[in-house]
C-alpha cells in the first residue's frame, strides 16, 4: 500500500480495515482527510468537505465516533499495517513509551473523568508508544491507551481493560508492539517512572533504554551487595565531546562524560506496594547494563542521568539511542496543539479514543511528508511550509504544526474554486472591499 513514490497510501489502508462495512470505511476516510487540516474548539472540530453542508457532515461523525461497531482495533489497524510497510523486516526500529495527562476540567458533560496531577484537576490518562525509525524520524503511535473512570479504551482491545497501573500497560505495550512488528530489532525506551524489576524481568531478552529512579536499590557487584547508589559514584567518567543546549533565552555548551558498570539486580519488585496492592515480587537474578551519562559546566550543578539497558553498544550511543525518547513529547504536543486533543467535546473517553486513533494516522501522514526525501515532497512540504508561515530559512525547522496550517488553507482555496468560481470569488472580495482593499490592491486584482 505505497504511492508511486513510496510513501504510504492511506485512503487504501483506511479502505481495507476491518470496519464491519463500506459505509464506516467511507466516513473513516473522510474524517481522516478533515482531520489533517486542522482543528477547532467545537464539539467535533472537523471541517466538512466541499460537496457537504457543515451539519450534515458534523452529524455524520458525531454517529461515526458513537457507533459500538467501530472498534478501537479496527480503527487501529490502518496504523498496525502502516507501520508494518514503514520499518522492513531486520529494521531497527525504537518505541518510546510514556503517559500525558489530558486536562478536561473545564468539559462538565464528560462524567468518566478522573482525578490527575492532584485533586483540582480532572481529564484521562493518555499512554502511548511511539515507532522511531532507525535514523530517528518519528513514524507513529504504535499503542494506545486512555484511561477513564471505567477503565482502559486500548487499541489492543474492543472491550474495556481494568486499570492497574502504568507498568502494566507498559508490559502490555511492550508485548503488542514485539508481536505487530514481527523480525524487526525494537528498542523500548522510558524514562525513569517505568524503572521497576518486573518490568526488566518481562523485558528479558528484549533491549531496552531505561532512566533509573530507584538508585537507593540493593544489587551485586563480584558477588558483594551494596547499592546503586554507591556503585555508580565509583563510576570512572571519561570525556564524550561537548552538548549544546538551547532554550528560549540563551544557549550554553556542556562537557559531557560518560561511564558504565554492570551489576546483578537479584530483589523483589515493590510494584503496588507502596499503595497496598501488592506484595513485593520475588523473581529471578538478572544482569543489568548501567550507562551513566554527565553534563558538567563551571560554576553549574552537574546534570546526571544513570541508564539502565542491556545494549552492547557504546556507552555514548547509549545515551544517544535515549535521547529519541523526547519525539514521544513531541507527539503528545503535536496531539494536544496541533490537533488541539484537549478542546475536544466528545462526551466520553470512548468517543475520544475513536477520534484519537484516527488523529494519530493523520500525524503519521504529517510526519511522512515532512520526513519525505524525492523532490516532488520537498517541493510540496515547503509550498504548504510556506503558507503556514515558515520563513524559509534553511535554519527555520519545519513543524508539524506549520504543515498542517499550510495544508489548512491549501485545502480551503481547493473547495473555495470547486464551489465558486473565479469572477464569484471577485465579485464577493470586492463587497468585503472596505476590509480586503489593501490586500487586492497588493495583488493587482482591484
């Protein structure tokens, strides 16, 4: 399912999902196409195409997010096979994990909301796992979770999941992407709220990049216990190269120093202890890579992360393999800004799950044509850069969020000449003259 220029064709994939009927298929790819051009603070925010009325086609996707037959699987699928073409088979491919907090405290017609951040706020739980390609472009969300009062919408299933914690849908993430994306070799990375022995026990021989939290753990080193904490102080750190970092007021350059260490982490989990779940868990011995990387600065605290993976690479390629973790932050920005995932009215998490997953398959489309490389997606990324206000600076990032303006107004000139004609558009600007003057009489039309 790949155009003529190898990109990925996804009216045929949305065609050929497992929604019970044509009809369903039909209405998919329409709100697909609405979807990639923007969003609004409505209800549905979803604009209708040129042979619809605004009603009629905001009718039809309040019935098509509300249908029981619309399953999250059968929408998820699309992205299941579109991936599947994305990354070939022996293909590295990374997936970042991690949880967004969706804030819906101000929507009083959603009744499945649940307490986040702390007892003022209400919203879901998003959990997402993101497919990083092996020369680190963002590909798409190869799992998805949202949590609500009644339990988990997964798009691992068509009936509600209980909740029981982050690591657990973390194991269930973990399994569903190894088991979508057969023969290929995956990476898990995750910040350092995922650093649990169970986990690392259900990984097993699958690699991963995890962020250590829990450093005041008990593990063997040549046979002697003592804890992380104190192995990783005797570290020896040696210089890696300098780190730019940047922000909105200055940049500051870094020394950056790296070492590692291996140790055997032989205790039990304490998973859902704390809360009085559960037990600790006993499990068996395993050996953990541990990769500590160090930003130093005069005058300046010195910025530590301590890595836990079983990769055989360098320590430094460790550190950078960890670092694709933050394209899983820029997708939930691109979700809640650029989709504006968080001013969506739907009335329950179900509802706002369906729409989800299709907003997800329409940033995967945003991503392939922002990542694309044959000239005739060039000419096109930078044509809609453009009109979503790229200054054309070889400097100036192109963002997701400046495509999906460009295509915005692209797509609304498209259905302005289907509707009108040329002579009727005149005819209309020049009773707004009083306001579209100065811009007719810039482009010679008055």
């Amino acid at each position: 399912m790949l155009c003529d220029e190898g990109m990925i064709d996804f009216d045929a994939l949305l065609q050929n999902s497992p929604l019970p009927d044509k009809r369903l298929r039909d209405r998919a790819t329409l709100l697909f196409q609405s979807l990639l051009r923007g969003q609004s603070a409505n209800s549905i925010g979803l604009l209708s195409p040129a042979d619809r009325t605004q009603e009629s086609f905001t009718r039809a996707a309040y019935r098509f997010f509300d249908h029981d037959a619309v399953t999250l699987p059968a929408l998820h699928a699309p992205m299941q096979t579109a991936l599947s073409k994305a990354v070939s088979v022996e293909e590295r491919v990374y997936v970042a994990h991690d949880v967004s907090l969706l804030n819906y405290s101000g929507h009083e017609r959603k009744e499945d909301l649940v307490p986040i951040g702390n007892d003022h706020t209400w919203g879901y739980e998003l959990y997402q796992a993101l497919a990083i390609s092996s020369d680190g472009k963002p590909l798409g969300a190869a799992f998805t979770e949202l949590r609500s009062s009644r339990g988990l919408h997964s798009s691992q299933s068509a009936e509600l999941l209980p909740f029981t914690d982050h690591l657990e849908q973390a194991e269930r993430a973990v399994d569903a992407v190894e088991k979508s994306l057969p023969n290929r070799s995956i990476v898990h990375l995750c910040d350092r709220e995922f650093d649990d022995l169970q986990l690392l026990r259900h990984l097993g021989e699958r690699e991963y990049v995890i962020r250590c939290q829990h450093l005041s753990r008990l593990v063997r080193v040549h046979g002697a216990e003592q804890s992380l904490r104190d192995h990783v102080e005797r570290v020896k750190l040696s210089p890696a190269g300098e780190v730019v970092r940047r922000d909105e007021h200055s940049t500051q350059k870094y020394r950056l120093h790296v070492g590692e260490a291996t140790v055997t982490m032989h205790g039990a989990s304490q998973r859902g202890v704390a809360r009085k779940r559960n037990r600790p868990q006993k499990g068996r011995a395993i050996r953990v890579r541990i990769v500590i990387s160090e930003l130093r600065k005069e005058g300046q605290k010195s910025l530590r992360w301590v890595l836990l993976t079983n990769l055989k690479e360098s320590a430094l390629s460790v550190v950078e393999k960890y670092l694709l973790r933050w394209k899983i932050e820029r997708l939930f920005y691109f979700s809640k800004v650029g989709f504006r995932l968080e001013c969506w009215h739907q009335e329950s998490a179900e509802r706002v799950a369906r729409r989800l997953l299709l907003v997800q398959l329409a940033a995967m489309a945003v991503y392939q044509l922002r990542d694309a490389t044959d000239d005739k997606s060039i000419n096109l990324m930078h044509t809609l850069a453009h009109l979503g206000g790229w200054s054309g600076r070889p400097k100036a990032p192109i963002g997701p969020t400046m495509l999906m303006r460009g295509a915005l107004l692209f797509i609304a000139s498209l259905q302005l000449i289907q509707l009108y004609s040329k002579k009727e558009l005149l005819a209309m600007a020049r009773s707004l003259e009083p306001i579209l003057g100065p811009i007719l009489r810039r482009r010679g039309e008055m």
